[in-house]
C-alpha cells in the first residue's frame, strides 16, 4: 500500500495599512498575512504543523514576526478564542 503524506502552506491576508516600519522607520503600506502549514495525507490538509503572522513593509521588504496577540491589535483581525 503506497501513503502519500507532504505538507501544504496556506497564506492568509489578514490587514493592509500604513504602519511605522521597524527598520525603515517611515511610515508605508504593510501587509499583515498568517501563513499555516498543513500536514497532508493523500493531498488533504488534516493537521495544522505551524502558524506564523507575519508583518510585511512594502517599502524595504522587512517581514516582522508578531505574535497572536499582537496581531489582534491590528484593525479588522478577528480574535479566536
């Protein structure tokens, strides 16, 4: 019997805006994406293996890593409880 396990990445957009880039220091458009990867069995997605937010400038390309809580704190982020 052949199993056909892998992984798959799944980008979500979370928020657009202007916010003050860390390394840049101005103030430019970001964007806010959570990025999930899936274990997959069979090309199904059955087991989340890792969730990060990323924070992303559009002017220098510098990706911050935010917490959950911190990305809830952006405009228009849902909070799962």
């Amino acid at each position: 019997m052949i199993w056909l396990v892998g992984w798959k990445t799944v980008i979500k957009g979370l928020w657009q805006g202007l916010y003050t880039c860390r390394r840049c220091l101005g103030r430019y458009p970001h964007d806010l994406q959570e990025r999930t990867e899936w274990g997959t069995l069979f090309f199904v997605p059955l087991v989340p293996l890792r969730r990060e937010r990323l924070l992303t400038c559009h002017n220098c390309g510098f990706v911050t890593r935010l917490s959950r809580a911190d990305a809830e704190r952006f405009p228009g982020v849902e909070q799962k409880k």
